[in-house]
C-alpha cells in the first residue's frame, strides 16, 4: 500500500476511533492501533478494563469493527492481536 494512502487511511481510523474511544473508556478501557496491512486489515490492541474482559471480541466486532467499516468500507477486518 503507497504511503501517502496508508497515512490517509490511518488518520481516517484514529477520527473514528477517537468517536467510539470514550464509550471504551467510561468501562476503564481503551484500544490503540498495531497495524494497517496492505490489504487493509486492521490490527488493533484492546488496553485496561477491555483487554481480557470476556465481552471483548464482542465490543470490538459489534461496536469499533462496525463504526470503522462505517467510516472506512475500505478497511476489510478489525482484528485484536490478542486473538
């Protein structure tokens, strides 16, 4: 992926995250980005009260997986390095 989109692409994500970041947070949680791939999988990294919490593969599919695909259809798959 050219650098100048995968930049624009990242800048898109850390908007949207930002948006669901303090629905994470209100819970003691929170979440940062690992890695864009080339072929626009997201890796992410669910922090605090989210990382290890049994709902968690739940927020992250039913809640920032959504919101980014919303904002970013070019973004295949939120993932969590953890699983």
């Amino acid at each position: 992926m050219e650098n100048k989109l995968r930049e624009e692409t990242l800048e898109r994500v850390h908007e949207t995250l930002n948006q669901v970041r303090p629905y994470l947070q209100a819970d003691g949680g929170d979440i940062e980005v690992i890695e864009l791939t080339d072929d626009f999988l997201l890796k992410v990294r669910l922090t605090g009260a989210c990382k290890g919490c049994p709902f968690s593969m739940q927020t992250l599919k039913a809640g920032v997986e959504q919101a980014i695909k919303r904002d970013i259809p070019e973004i295949k798959e939120v993932v969590s390095e953890d699983y």
